[in-house]
C-alpha cells in the first residue's frame, strides 16, 4: 500500500503542482464548453484523456516509443491550444461528446503522457512492479483531473448559473485565455523558430 501512496501523490501533485499548470490549463480548455449538468460529459472527455496518456506512459515507459524532449515540449502547449481554439467554433447547442472529442482527447493525452514519461522514469525502481506504479501514478492524475474539473464546473455554475453570464460568452472567455497561454507556451518552446 505505500507503494500505491507514493506514486498516486507523486500522479497527483504533478498535476495539481506547479509544475502541472499546462495540464490544468488543458482540462479548463477541455471543460470551458461545459456546465455543472454536464458533468458526465466531461468526465468521459478526462477518462478519455487519461486513457491516452496512460498508454503512451507505459510504452515510453518500457522503452517502446519516444519521441525528442523538444518536439514533445511543443506538441503538449499545441494540443492545448487546437482545444482551446477548436471551442471557439462550437455551436451552443451541440455540447455532448462526440466520438470525434473522444478521439482527440484520447489522442492528445497520448502526447501529454510522452511528457509524463520523462518526468515518471527518474522515480521507477526496478524492485518495485512498474505497472503497479503506472496504475497508481495514473489514478493520482485522474484524482486531480476530477478536482479540476469540479473547481472549473463550480466557476461556470457561479458565473454563468448565478451571476448570469451567457453561456456562449463563459466559453469564449476562458477558452480565448487558454489559447492565449497555450500560443505563449507554444512560442516560448522556440520549436518553430
């Protein structure tokens, strides 16, 4: 069981830490079309999410798939600006989960768990299981996604529920923010320059 607890906080604190600020702004962006009643929705987007960036963790993990430290460090603040930019276009009235969201969150948790790996493959050991850490490790980021998702849908509830904010301007708003952050993420890894 302390096995468990040492990875589940170390899956945890990676994302809820400083050093998790591009994931958390990653799950808004996922969130930002969304409202309380919604919840459903997105939590299979985080699943989702989590599902991806579990498999390409294990397979960089076991020294299966690795892509260059710099095109990786690129790729995460890109994947969370396409999400952000890619709400702006959503009509209001079409905010369910289609396959076609469930792939791309899917698809970019397998980026983002390309960056995990670097960070997980200094604290395995080869005496302990590494699936056993993997699994703990992952249910830690899920934890912390749901906290994510609770504060953000809770945000929405106030602003949009109670203060009154239409729902298409909440989805503008933080979406735009988040595009602009993940934009500067994006210039400031110097990938493209």
């Amino acid at each position: 069981m302390e096995i468990f607890q040492e990875f589940y906080q170390m899956g945890l604190q990676h994302i809820l830490g400083t050093q998790g600020y591009d994931h958390i702004i990653f799950v808004i962006a996922l969130c930002a079309i969304y409202q309380p009643d919604d919840w459903k929705n997105v939590l299979v987007l985080v699943t989702a999410f989590t599902v991806g960036h579990s498999i390409t963790l294990a397979l960089a993990i076991f020294d299966l798939v690795s892509l260059r430290p710099v095109l990786v460090e690129f790729l995460i603040p890109m994947t969370i600006f396409l999400t952000a930019f890619f709400n702006l276009f959503v009509k209001s009235d079409s905010f369910g989960v289609s396959p076609r969201n469930y792939f791309l969150a899917a698809f970019f948790g397998m980026v983002h768990g390309l960056g995990f790996a670097n960070y997980l493959h200094e604290h395995l050991t080869d005496d302990r299981s590494i699936g056993f850490q993997l699994f703990a490790f992952n249910v830690g980021i899920e934890v912390g996604q749901a906290i994510i998702v609770g504060i953000t849908l809770a945000a929405a509830f106030l602003v949009v529920g109670i203060i009154g904010v239409s729902r298409r301007d909440w989805k503008l708003v933080i979406s735009s923010a988040v595009a602009g952050i993940a934009a500067v993420l994006v210039i400031e890894t110097g990938y493209l320059f």
